[in-house]
C-alpha cells in the first residue's frame, strides 16, 4: 500500500519539496483531473502474468518490493524499492511535436536498511515515459526508471531486480514462492465509500531472493525473503483520512500478514481498513477493520520533528494472536522529497522472535 497520493502531490504539483502537515493526508493538487480515467469501481478478472505489467488508463500504478535479507554470516539488511508509474492524460499524446512528450511520469525511491551499522540508506529519481528514460512492459515483463530496474524474462523464471546509487547497488533474483494472492474483495482493495475510491490490488506474499549487494566498496552476497505489492487505481484518500500504516509481516511458520490501517484525522481506524492472513497450508483468512486492534507501544522522534511509532502490539481477533511489531533501527526514515517512515520490522509474539516484516507509515 505504498503512497500514491505522495506520488502524485509530488510529480503533478511541480515536485516541490514539502513535508505534510501532522494529521494531514498529502493531498492530491486541486486541479487534479480524474475525468477520463479508468476507476476500480468492480471486481474484475485477474490474469497472470498478463496483470504482473502495466494498465493503460488509470491514473496511478506502482510496483513495489520490500524484503529482509542476510549475507553467509547472518549479517542482516532490509531492502525497499517503489516504482510509481502516473498518467499526465486519459489521452497518449501526439508523438509528432516532440519526442520529450510523454503520456505518464515516473518516480522511484528506494532504500537499504544496514541494520548491524544502525545506518539506511534513501535515493529518489523522477524521469518521464520519453525517449526510453523510463517505463513499463508487458512482454516479455520490464519496469524500470533509468537503470533501475524490475524484470522477469518468462513466467517460469525468476524476477530481477537491479537498482543502486554512488552508496550501495542490488543484484537480486526473486522466486514467487506463492501465487499471487488477491487482496479485498477479490482484488478490489477499497480505500473509502465512494465508488471508484479504490485500487486493483494483489500481492506476492513471498519470493524467495538471492543475489549481491555493494556497499561501501564490498561486494556480499545475500538470501531471504521479499515481498511485492501491486497496484492500481484513479482514487484518493477520503476527505476526513489523514493517512495509513501498513504491515507486511512474514512468520517463520510460513504464513504471511497483510494489514493496512486508514487514520482518520480524528485519530481513529477508519472502517476501510482491511487485510489478510494466509496460512502456511495456503488457508486464506480476509481481515475487516474491526478484526485487528493495533495499539502503539514506543515512539520515536526523528531529526526533523516527526514522531512514529516505532513498535506496535498488533491483536488478531479471530485468531487470538497478540503479535509485537518493532522496528530493527529507529531510524528508516524516508527524507526525501516528502517524508514518512517505511522500514525492516521484527515479529514476536509471547517474547519469541517469530518472523520479520516491512512497516509503512504515512501521515504523521
């Protein structure tokens, strides 16, 4: 559940740097035109690996990978990268005046948590949909914003994900270890009660990932566990939203944990909040908004002011599960060209470590 409307605030109100106001949702520009556009208004059929590529005529779509890795000696990383993809028109426009023309713009960020340095590393990109500087394709599968760079050659081969800056660089191969799995109703994520406020949404919830990672001049190879999330849609936050945190935790006994939590500016969980829980036999259990009751349990306060929580008791009703979230350094938070935390979490429950996860937080 990355952030779109961040995404779009940036690239369609003249990529201005800004931090939002605490309680207030990054809201999308006032002559933001949604007229012509596609909206995820119904569920619809999913074909893969067809829907792994781009969708024409909707407003935003992105790709999105986190996961926790490992070098032999069990030295520990987090890893993130976003790759936005934003329509400028419902209309492609006449290539004929200028090959700068372009019909979408892109954004990228991507991060890397050195979690035994304490330190994380952030980079952002913009480009646009000209001249091959940035894009999408469906086949054979390529997404990419300049050199960085998501791709699968075959359906029965794995992702690969290549991506750096002058501090680090990824090297990375990710084997889906399960189908894709469609969130909400049927992959129709809502977002608020409007119709069309909602997303296309499907995940896969685990991709077992190897490859290198250079950093400070040392190549090291890594393995673990990703996760990719894809979405797309012509919507916005509703007006008394103020922004999410999302979940993505992977136990240890192979079963996975989706939730994302919409704040109203009231402070309280709005009644669009949703997930899912799949067991490690692949059982699917859809979570509503009242079956998860999240309550913070440390903050932390970062150098430009911003507080997060930072830890998290997560409840799970139907299962009579209390699971504790807590971040593996403080400090992943995303200064760029907005602000918000997204980083490496650990899962423990009755005191054991049992999984490791990604947090994204937005609004604070």
């Amino acid at each position: 559940m990355p952030l779109f409307l961040i995404a779009l605030t940036l690239l369609l109100g003249g990529c201005s740097a800004q931090t939002p106001e605490p309680g207030k949702a990054p809201g999308v520009p006032a002559n933001w035109e949604q007229s012509g556009f596609l909206r995820a208004e119904r569920p619809r059929e999913f074909s893969f690996p067809e829907d792994h590529g781009p969708h024409q005529g909707y407003r935003t779509e992105w790709w999105y990978l986190t996961g926790n890795l490992q070098t032999p000696d069990k030295r520990p990383f987090g890893y993130q990268i976003t790759l936005f993809r934003i329509a400028l028109s419902a209309q492609e426009p006449e290539r004929s005046a200028s090959h700068w023309r372009a019909s979408h713009l892109w954004m990228a960020h991507l991060a890397l948590t050195d979690i035994d340095a304490k330190k994380h590393h952030h980079r952002e990109r913009f480009s646009r949909e000209a001249l091959g500087l940035a894009g999408a394709q469906s086949d054979p599968l390529r997404i990419w914003v300049e050199d960085w760079e998501l791709s699968r050659n075959d359906p029965n081969s794995p992702w690969q994900l290549s991506a750096g800056s002058d501090e680090f660089s990824l090297e990375l191969a990710l084997a889906p270890l399960r189908e894709p799995l469609l969130q909400g109703e049927n992959g129709l994520s809502h977002k608020g009660g409007e119709t069309g406020n909602a997303s296309y949404y499907y995940s896969i919830t685990r991709l077992a990932t190897s490859g290198t990672l250079k950093l400070d001049g040392e190549l090291v190879n890594l393995r673990g566990l990703s996760w990719l999330d894809r979405e797309w849609s012509t919507s916005a936050l509703a007006e008394n939203q103020a922004g999410w945190d999302w979940f993505s935790l992977q136990l240890d006994d192979a079963s996975d944990l989706m939730f994302y939590r919409l704040r109203e500016k009231s402070g309280d969980s709005s009644t669009q909040s949703a997930g899912s829980f799949v067991q490690a036999d692949g059982t699917l259990l859809k979570l509503k908004s009242d079956d998860l009751i999240l309550n913070p349990r440390r903050w932390w306060k970062s150098g430009k002011g911003t507080r997060y929580p930072v830890a998290w008791e997560l409840t799970i009703k139907p299962l009579q599960r209390r699971l504790v979230i807590e971040a593996l350094i403080d400090d992943q938070e995303m200064d760029l060209s907005v602000r918000y935390w997204e980083g490496a979490v650990r899962i423990t429950e009755a005191g054991r470590q049992i999984g490791l996860g990604y947090l994204e937080m937005t609004g604070y």
